[in-house]
C-alpha cells in the first residue's frame, strides 16, 4: 500500500516511501545512497513487493461465481526468509500463486540489489519492509473484524478495491485482465488440473522472467510462451504447455516461420502473415525452467539456430539440446 520513489537532495539520492496516512498523502525518507544507480534497482523492487502483497487483498475472488477473499498468507514472507518458499508451492488458484511467484521474483531481486549497499542501508529497507507488512496486516484485521482494537494507530491508510500502489510490473500480472484470463482458464478445473496447471505455469513465467534480453511473450502466462528473436528471419519458437483435458498431458517445443498472406510479398516487407509450424519436439515429461531458459538463451545468442533446428530431421535432437523432433509438418 505504498509506492516508492527516488529523489535527489544535497549529492545523495533518497529512498522515498509515500503512502495515504490519516490526514493525507504522505511521504517519508527510507534511506538515502550515493549512487543512483544502486537506488533504482531497490525502488523498482520495492514497488513490486508493495503491489504483489497489497493487490491480491484488495480484490474478490470471484471464482465459482462467488464472491471471496484471497489468502494472506503471502504477506509473512515480507519479512520471514523462511516463509519465501511457502511462495512457490501453493495451489490456491492460477491467479494468486501467478502473483506469489512475481512476489517471490520481487524480492530475490530486492536481495541482489541489497547486496551492493552498506549495512545501513539494508536495514533501513528491511525496516521499511517490515512497516509494510505490519500496517497491512493490521488493516486487514481492522476491515475482517478480528482487530483487538489495543495495537498503535495505523499510519498507512488501506482501503479494499483501492490500493496505493505501482501496478505496471512490465507483465500486466495484477491487471483485471490477466485475472479474470485466468480465472476463466480455470474454470472447469479439478484440484489435479489445478495442481498441474500452477507447476506449469511457474516453470513458463521463471523462463520468461530469465528472458529479459530478447523479445519474448506469454500469450497466456499458463500455457504458452512464444519468442521471435531479433533477426531470425521470421522463424519463432513456441513452448505449449498442455492444456486441462490433453489426452497426452505432453508439453511441445514448436518451431515454424511466419509466411506472407500475399505470395507476391516477401517477408519483411509483407502487410500480414501466418505463422507456419515446422516441427515439434513432444518432451517425454515436463521441463523446468532452466530447459526453456536454456532454449531462449542459445536463439537469443545466435538468432539462425532457429532456422537449423527448423531442418532438424525425425528422431533428432534440437542441435544443443535434448529435445527430440516427434513431429515434420512437411512429411
């Protein structure tokens, strides 16, 4: 229920936290550095965990046409290293453990960036962190009704349904949309669909976080990541998770170019065009992360190995890999 931002005052560069209190906007000094460049990481991430620990209490879930509440649970790791883990091993539903892994992104990335500072600093943080929490959780014990009424007057002012925070996160992870994808993905889910969905969605959405240096995207952050790396020549790569009700339940690594709706038109210089698949590689079991990592990293490096991979014959491994061609659309 916070949003940070940095400011530069006398040479250094301040931590700012500003939040509603009681009277109003307010904005206090957390910390302040000599190098803005150490300051960005840290504000970046702090908003982050401030959204991804905020949001999810501030909505309904809306799922099975009712009207509920999202766990907490995922607060205690703001504070408790030890409760981080709890982050990655739910089931609750897509949406809420798709937010509790970029929590969990959030703040490994805030543990990086405070590795680079002094001592001061990181405690100061985590001393910011721990306000967040405890004037959260102390206003939701105030909305549901359990507030004993005998702890310190909250100073951060929350109010359901409208949080003070940064949303744009770069993934649109807290935006109505994405929600209520998800939650209609969801739909006709079993508990074990449910399960399996969750695994995979965190092995795509860690792969793609790990993809930031070339262009890549979740067309749906549960079962689909495609990349279509800067000159490849139109070849794409697609890692198709399965979807609830797959006869096979098999994940597939698909590679195809995009051809020209026009056959009078090259690509690159055509208004519309298809994507084509070429061939596909049915994995024998699911991947993790650093396997599709692995895959966006070497056609990032060398943006052609597509165009090899797109020639690779029948029951032959992907140069570099271990996945194996299954499938030639031109046989």
């Amino acid at each position: 229920m916070t949003i940070y931002s940095q400011h530069a005052n006398r040479g250094k560069t301040q931590i700012l936290a500003t939040y509603q209190g009681p009277d109003g906007v307010v904005s206090k000094t957390v910390t302040s550095l000599g190098d803005v460049y150490l300051a960005a990481p840290i504000v970046d991430a702090l908003n982050r965990i401030s959204a991804f620990a905020t949001v999810p209490v501030s909505v309904h879930d809306r799922r099975e046409r009712r009207v509920g509440y999202y766990p907490r649970q995922h607060l205690a790791a703001l504070t408790d290293a030890a409760a981080r883990a709890d982050l990655l091993s739910g089931t609750h539903s897509l949406w809420y453990e798709y937010v509790c892994l970029r929590l969990h992104q959030a703040l490994v990335a805030l543990e990086n960036a405070l590795a680079a500072v002094p001592d001061t600093v990181s405690r100061a943080i985590r001393s910011e962190l721990e306000s967040e929490q405890r004037e959260l959780c102390a206003a939701l014990d105030d909305f549901s009704g359990t507030s004993s009424g005998d702890g310190p007057e909250i100073e951060r002012h929350w109010e359901f349904a409208h949080p003070f925070v940064k949303y744009d996160d770069g993934m649109n992870t807290l935006s109505d949309e994405t929600r209520s994808q998800l939650d209609l993905h969801e739909e006709q889910f079993t508990s074990v669909d449910r399960e399996r969905a969750v695994s995979n969605l965190r092995v795509l959405v860690t792969a793609h976080s790990r993809s930031s240096g070339m262009w890549a995207s979740l067309d749906d952050p549960s079962c689909e990541l495609f990349a279509e790396p800067y000159d490849s020549d139109g070849f794409y790569l697609a890692v198709h998770a399965p979807e609830p009700g797959d006869a096979d339940g098999l994940w597939e690594i698909e590679i195809g170019r995009w051809e020209s709706d026009n056959p009078d038109e090259e690509y690159g210089e055509h208004t519309s065009a298809t994507g084509s698949p070429l061939v596909g590689c049915v994995l024998p079991a699911a991947p993790d992360a650093d396997a599709i990592t692995h895959l966006l990293k070497s056609v990032d490096e060398e943006p052609l190995l597509i165009a090899q991979w797109a020639e690779t014959p029948m029951e032959t491994a992907l140069a570099g890999t271990t996945m194996v061609v299954t499938k030639r659309y031109d046989s």
